[in-house]
C-alpha cells in the first residue's frame, strides 16, 4: 500500500506552537507523518501535556526564541534525539508585550514595547534560521517558514511595532480588538463583511499553507511569499481604519 502521508520521517520544529496558529500546524504536520517539536515560554510540564494532546509524535521544548543560548541548546538537543532537522517554522510572535497599558501607535508606542516586539518578531526568526541552517544545509529538501502577516505589509496603526515586525486570522491576539462579551459575534460578522471570502481565517488555513511549503511539493518554491488573508489584499479592507474597535 503506498503511502501518502506527505511528511513521513522528517523532523519539524514549530515555534510559539502551543496556541492557535502554531498548534493548527503541529498538529497537521503530526498527522502527516512528521516528528514535530513546538517550543514556547511554557514550564516544561504544561508544554508537554499541550504537546500530548496535539498528537503522538509532538514533544516540547522549552524555548525563548530571543534568547541564542536557548537556540543553541534546541539544536544540540535535536542532533543528539532525532540526527537531523528538516523543518523549520518560525511562528513565535506577539503583537503587544506582557502587562503594557501603553498605547501602540507611532506616538504614542514606548521604546521599551517596541523593542519588546521586534525580540520576537524579528530577532526570533534571525536567531531561528541562524541556527536551524548549520543543521539542515546538508539536507537539500529541507524548508524554511517564517509566518508573517498582512499588517507587515500594509501596517495597522494601531499597533506600529507588530506592523513594523511582520491580521485576519481569528486567534487570541484578536480579543483586544473584539472583546469576549456577548457581542464578539457581531462584531466578528461585522468585520469579515470587508473580507472577499466573508468569513476571517483560522489556524487551520495557515496550517495548510505551511505543511504545502514544508513538504517535498514545493521543492522548486524558495524566498517566496504566500499570502493567506481571503483576498484582503485585493480588497477595500486592506487599508485599516486608524481607530480600534471600541469594545466597552
């Protein structure tokens, strides 16, 4: 019987994999035949239990994507359990720091949370492939994916410094904007009204896309961008509005 699983024997590293995007690609990759790796800030207990739950072939690393030391202990362990690594998904990011009550717009945003931001969102993704290369240049079908996200490309003004470091997918960075009272659903439908597709994304459409440039199917696809947003880049919505959803 042939097999069709289209990650079968490779190794993945996902990053921020413990929440929304990230667990969406874990657990797709897991079920596509890869041994996968996720990493977050988490204790090592609480990143294994997420790990357990998203499929039988997902470990946790406890890892800080700005810290290099944390990197090259990552390496080190993966040379050391699995020999090799095939793939690499930079999806760690934030949009706000932990604890600020600071505005994020141009003005307005502190230095302080700017350069919180771009630790993550950019230094994250250097330190990432800096590392993951000296371990898979050997490998010519190894790949690559840094996630990114429309506001890099159009800016929200709002938030400067996550626009500036790299969004129609409904995760938890969302609630800020839409709230969690009884009126989220209103404003969700409200918001999507400006999408072509009519509807906002979900992690499991980005987790498709990923496993797409992960596998051996897009071996001639390098330095590319694909952009996942139902077509707000081709609509009126993709300018934002300066304000914020009003959510009291």
């Amino acid at each position: 019987m042939q097999n069709n699983l289209r990650l079968q024997s490779k190794t993945a590293l996902i990053t921020g994999g413990t929440q929304s995007i990230g667990s969406a690609i874990a657990a797709l990759f897991s079920e596509q035949g890869a041994r996968v790796i996720i990493t977050g800030r988490k204790a090592q207990a609480e990143g294994l239990q997420i790990a357990k739950n998203l499929g039988k072939n997902v470990s946790y690393l406890r890892l800080d994507v700005t810290k290099e030391k944390d990197w090259r202990f990552a390496m080190s362990a993966i040379r050391e359990q699995y020999g090799k690594l095939d793939i690499l998904v930079n999806n760690a990011g934030i949009e706000y720091p932990d604890n600020t009550e600071s505005l994020q717009d141009p003005e307005h945003c502190l230095l302080t949370d700017w350069q919180a931001v771009h630790q993550v969102n950019l230094d994250g993704i250097f330190l990432g492939c800096k590392h993951a290369i000296s371990i898979m240049k050997s490998n010519p079908d190894s790949a690559i994916v840094n996630i990114g996200s429309r506001s890099g490309l159009i800016g929200v003004p709002s938030s400067a410094a996550y626009s500036s470091s790299k969004a129609a997918i409904l995760t938890k960075m969302w609630d800020k904007e839409l709230g969690t009272d009884e009126k989220r659903s209103q404003r969700i439908a409200e918001f999507s009204q400006n999408i072509p597709l009519r509807r906002m994304g979900k992690p499991d459409d980005i987790a498709y896309a990923a496993l797409y440039l992960a596998s051996d199917e897009s071996r001639f696809v390098t330095g590319t961008e694909l952009i996942v947003d139902g077509g707000i880049m081709c609509g009126s919505s993709a300018s934002p509005a300066a304000e914020v959803i009003n959510v009291e």
